[in-house]
C-alpha cells in the first residue's frame, strides 16, 4: 500500500499547550482549532487539547464538528454567525459569539434572553487597524456599554496584524486595545495569537489565542520552534518506491528542469502536489532521510519527487520525511515562498492519517 503518511503526534500537543500554559500562567487558553486543527485532523487532535479552557474556530460547521465529538468545552466562533438562524443554533449547543458588525449585534439582541441565561459571554471586536473585522475605536466603547447595560458579560477581542514581528501598527493596536479596555472596565479581555503570547505577556489578559504554537511550528520568521521551545506535531512523510542512477546531463522530471551535472543516484518517493506537497519552490528544499537533509530534484509531480540519494545508504521502502521533527514546514514553507500554516492546512485527503 502506498506510505505517505500524515503522523501526529499528541504527546508533542499537549507538550505545545503546557508551554502556551507557562508563558501564560494567568490566562485562559482558547486553544485554535479552526481549519481541522490546521490541518492536524480535529478528530485527532481534541484529546490532546483537552486541557484547555476553550476551543476558537471560523465557523458554526467547525464548532458543530466538536460537539460532535462529544467535546463540552465552551468554543468561540471567532468570526461570530453568519446568519440569523445560526444564533439560535450557537445557543443551543452553548457556544460563544464573536460580534464585529452591526447585523451580527441585532441577531444578539434578538435573542438575548436565551444567550445570557445560558452564561454564554458575547466577544466584542475591536478592529484597531487591522482592517478585517471589528468595529472602530469611535463606536465601540458605545455598543460594549449597551450590552454591558443590557446584562451581557463581555470579552473585548482584538488581532494584531504584525504581532510577529516590530511593526509601527502594534503600538497604535495596544494604545487602542487598552483606552477600549479602560472605558469599558470592567471586562474581560483577549488580544495574543501564538506570536503575542511570546512577544506581549504583559497582553495575555483573561484569554489568550493560540494557534500555530500549539502544533509545533512557528510564527516567527527569524525564531524556529526550537528556540521556541515547541515540538512539531506532524511528520508528514513517503516511501522511496523506486532508485535510479543518472549521468551528467541526463534530466530529471517534467520539463526537464534539473540537468546533473555529475553522475547520480536518484530516489524517487511517492509523494506530490495531490497530497499537498507544494510544487512551486522558490528555492533549493530538502527532505530528511534518518535526520540527514537531501536536496529534492527538479520539479514536484502530482504523485511523485526525486531526491538526490548519491552517497546515501538507502533502498526501496525507506521513510523520508518530507516535514516533522527533522526537516521543519516552516523551512519548507519559507523554500516554497510561504509559510507553515499553509502547508500544514492544505494537505490533500489521500495521505493516510495515523496519531500516536
Ligand atoms: C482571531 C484569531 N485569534 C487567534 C488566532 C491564532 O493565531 P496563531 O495561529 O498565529 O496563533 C487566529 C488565527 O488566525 C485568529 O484569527
């Protein structure tokens, strides 16, 4: 049976989510498992999270998925509802809104009774100058004193656009955030994704939000998950199904774009674009072979690579891993022009899923 596997490894979960618990020992952790756990497989992976204060997903599809699974925890739909009759849903099965519009805010009050008498807390946008969703500093304060007055207990919820690196906008982000949280005080508070959780503690307020940390890889440009502290949660990986020697100036693959310029030994793993290996690398990128690192060969086919094995002890039926502990999607990802969120929520469905 063809071996391309996507492992996850929940002890490296948990691991992740203890370390978001020790930056953050003072705060609520709304673990983000939008996106099947980016990719992970939520199914897989609730178990390993269940440590956590409360899930934060896109959408009341995703938020359903979890009740499914018979998992109690409070969630978050972080874009809130999508439409009236999703409301009466979210109340049902006890999960938690965000509001960032002015229709989403009739929809509540619409049917505040029910929401408030379920504890359920409404989370209230703040767009500081991110410019996706939330309401401006102007009218905000206005409609949290609203609900505040109308028996509403509320979260104050902002994201930072450039929390991953120095940016101008977050100094304008955090003087808005707080002169909100002040007017509107008391209220509960959450601005930090898995960057601001390392970057802001003095931020981490009741909740904190974090995503990518959790599955091991990072958001950091200059900071791997090592230095991090974080362990990688999924390997993704293939077998070598076939071994080919080449001579200089023999091509390899479509197009014809990797001429050798020596004699070669080749491997050829059954992995692709149809798995959701990427294709269109910006740079040389390497797969791990037993933690050593070997370049990939020309271009990445919809079911197959090449990779250079010359000088390499390997043979067929050998594992290589295409991501994981050894070879980090975020140093694929940054080959490919990219980064590891992507790769890691993209993957096709036809890798075999396994955890451990
Ligand atoms: C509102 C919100 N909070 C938290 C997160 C988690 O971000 P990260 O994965 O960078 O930790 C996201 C992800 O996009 C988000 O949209």
């Amino acid at each position: 049976m063809r071996q391309a596997t996507v492992c996850i490894d929940t002890h490296a979960l948990q691991y992740n989510l203890n370390r978001v618990k020790q930056l953050a020992p003072n705060s609520k952790v709304v673990s983000m498992v939008k996106a099947n756990a980016y990719g992970h497989g939520v199914s897989d992976c609730l178990a390993a999270l269940s440590q956590s204060d409360a899930f934060g997903v896109a959408c009341l599809e995703e938020a359903l998925e979890i009740r499914e699974l018979g998992f109690k925890q409070p969630i978050t739909l972080i874009e809130g509802v999508f439409s009236e009759d999703e409301m009466q849903i979210a109340i049902d099965q006890h999960i938690e809104v965000i509001v960032h519009h002015h229709q989403q805010l009739q929809w509540l009050l619409q049917v505040k009774d029910a929401y408030i008498a379920r504890n359920l807390k409404v989370w209230v946008k703040l767009n500081s100058g991110m410019n996706r969703l939330g309401f401006k500093i102007d009218v905000i304060k206005s409609i949290i004193h609203q609900l505040k007055n109308e028996g509403f207990t509320c979260v104050l919820a902002m994201h930072f656009a450039n929390a991953d690196v120095d940016h101008p906008l977050n100094e304008q982000q955090i003087s808005q955030f707080l002169e909100v949280k002040q007017d509107c005080a008391p209220i509960l508070a959450s601005c930090c994704n898995s960057a601001a959780i390392y970057k802001y503690p003095e931020l981490h307020f009741d909740y904190v939000r974090p995503g990518i940390m959790l599955y091991g890889a990072t958001p950091f440009a200059d900071r791997d998950v090592h230095a991090l502290d974080l362990k990688p949660v999924m390997t993704f990986s293939a077998e070598i199904i076939a071994l080919n020697a080449i001579q200089s100036g023999e091509a390899v693959g479509y197009g014809s774009t990797f001429v050798a310029q020596r004699p070669m030994q080749l491997a050829i793993v059954s992995i692709g674009y149809g798995d959701g290996y990427p294709r269109a690398f910006i740079r040389e990128n390497t797969v791990s072979l037993d933690g050593q690192l070997t370049p990939v060969i020309g271009r990445v086919a919809m079911d197959m690579i090449a990779i250079d094995v010359t000088n390499l002890n390997t043979k067929i039926g050998d594992l290589v891993e295409l991501w994981g502990k050894h070879r980090l999607v975020d140093d694929v990802a940054e080959a490919n022009g990219t980064i590891g969120y992507e790769l890691l929520c993209r993957l096709s469905q036809r890798p075999k899923r396994l955890k451990m």
